[in-house]
C-alpha cells in the first residue's frame, strides 16, 4: 500500500505535506467523488474482510467502493500517512420508520484535529446525507454546504448529526422525495455518536453480522451512491437517480430511472466506474 497509488485512485494531485485543513478538504472531497458508497459484494455472493490491506486492494487497486467499514477505515490509513491527528469513533445511524437510534454501533466515522480545533470527516454514510466537506465538531452552529445545512447538537457527550432537508423537484412528480427517506419535518436525524475512540477491530462482529442479518436495509438493498461536482447519483436496486442540489433556492432537482435488468451493469460501469467480477443481484 502506498499514499501514491491512493491519490491516483482519487485523482489528487495536489499538496500534501502539510497536514493542514485546506488539504483535508480537498482530498476529502476527491474521494468521495471518485470513491462510490456500496455494497454491492454482499449481493454478489462475496464476503468482505475488515482488513486494512484487503480494503485497499478493493478500493484502490480493483476500483471499487465500499460501505462506511471500508471507506473511512482507507481514509483513516490515508489521513494516518499524511501526519493528521485521526481516530476512529462509531455511531448510531437513525431509522426513521422506527423513529429511533440503533440500539449497538452500526457506523464508522473519524475525528481528525488540526490545530487545536476538531473536526468530523464521515467519507462513508452516502446518498443525500452525505457530508462533503469534513464539519467542525461544534454544537448548535448551522454548517451550510452543497448538499445542506448540517449541524451537531451535543447533549451530556452525546453528538447528534443532522440535516436541513429541502424540497426535491421531479418532473415527472413534482412532490417526491429521494429514496427510503419519509418526511419527518424540516430536520433529518442521521446518527448519532460519542468521543471514544475506536480500533476498526472493534467493528468486527459488526461487519460480519450485517452480511448475514435479514433485517438491515445493506441486506435488502443493493446501494450504490457517489457524490458529484453538482449532485449525487444513485443506484438502488433497479432504481436510478439523479440529483442536482440547489436546482432553484432550497429544491433540489431529482430524476428517478427505472433500469432492467441489463442496464444495470452498464450504468454501474458508465456512471459508478464499477466493473464487478461476479454476477450482481439486485
């Protein structure tokens, strides 16, 4: 493995010997536009290891994506080479047709320092929550970005994640919303997490249980995500999107698709960049 190879596979070309907040932003923003979130081998009858050198030949010398397990965990060792102060902590990501947190850690993210001030980079939650610039761990501030307005709230070392929804515009619907996302008010919970940190070993018993269990979206689902210069595409199931943020102020343009069976694998590799070696599933 080498930090080299890795910025090829994020098309970085840029600065990196100063682990300052500027270069984080930008490598940042690189892998998630060239990294798809995915688990697609969970629907090609392949297992995924929680190992640092099998996810990095997944990622970067196979071109593929990964869920959060995988993702963050390779942002994690890239960050780690490049002299940041980096950790590992879990979450609880929120189930809105539970309306509640999951009851164990089901979500990696990172804390990276730079200077005295802390910040959350999360490469690995996807879709239209997905952060694009690493948010400063503060409570209560609105952090405006492309996608939204996030913003953390804290309450006796527990963090909330959360986003300012906005309208999504479809033409051939004009009241639709992305995917999977029920409308709770003007404010989508994401998850939720605290300050300790974490070993990916921790996550384990995790990653082999959401590989078996029925009962988790991963299982029923097959996503692909990635985020765009303008938006974010999506593959779930046999169902393609395409959003572009900030269409008109505070809606967002949405385009759903309809795919058969064999255009699936066309649009995996023409939009996602993404050969599979095994017969997917959707």
């Amino acid at each position: 493995m080498n930090i080299q190879e890795y910025f090829e596979r994020i098309s970085y070309s840029g600065p990196y010997k100063d682990a300052d907040l500027e270069t984080l932003r930008t490598i940042f923003q690189h892998h998630i536009q060239t990294i798809p979130f995915e688990n697609l081998s969970m629907h090609c009858g392949e297992t995924m290891e929680l190992d640092l050198q099998s996810t990095y030949n997944k990622i970067v010398r196979k071109k593929r994506g990964g869920w959060c397990l995988e993702t963050n965990h390779l942002l994690f060792w890239a960050l780690q080479e490049l002299g940041y102060d980096v950790c590992i902590l879990g979450g609880n990501s929120y189930k809105p047709a539970e309306a509640g947190y999951t009851a164990h850690i089901n979500h990696v993210l990172l804390k990276v320092v730079i200077k005295g001030d802390s910040y959350i980079a999360d490469a690995g939650f996807g879709g239209a929550y997905q952060m694009w610039q690493p948010l400063m761990l503060i409570s209560g501030k609105d952090q405006p970005q492309v996608p939204g307005i996030f913003r953390f709230m804290e309450d006796n070392g527990t963090w909330y994640f959360e986003k300012v929804k906005r309208k999504h515009y479809n033409s051939e619907q004009s009241d639709t919303h992305f995917p999977d996302t029920p409308e709770l008010g003007n404010i989508r919970k994401i998850y939720r997490f605290t300050l300790e940190p974490r070993h990916i070993d921790d996550f384990q018993e995790l990653n082999a249980y959401l590989q078996v269990s029925a009962d988790n979206i991963l299982q029923k689902k097959s996503i692909c995500s990635l985020q765009t210069t303008k938006g974010l595409l999506a593959l779930v199931g046999w169902t393609f999107s395409e959003m572009k943020y900030n269409y008109t102020e505070d809606m967002d343009l949405l385009d759903i698709t309809t795919l058969k069976d064999e255009e699936v694998e066309k649009t995996l590799k023409d939009k996602f960049n993404i050969v599979l070696e095994n017969k997917l599933v959707p």
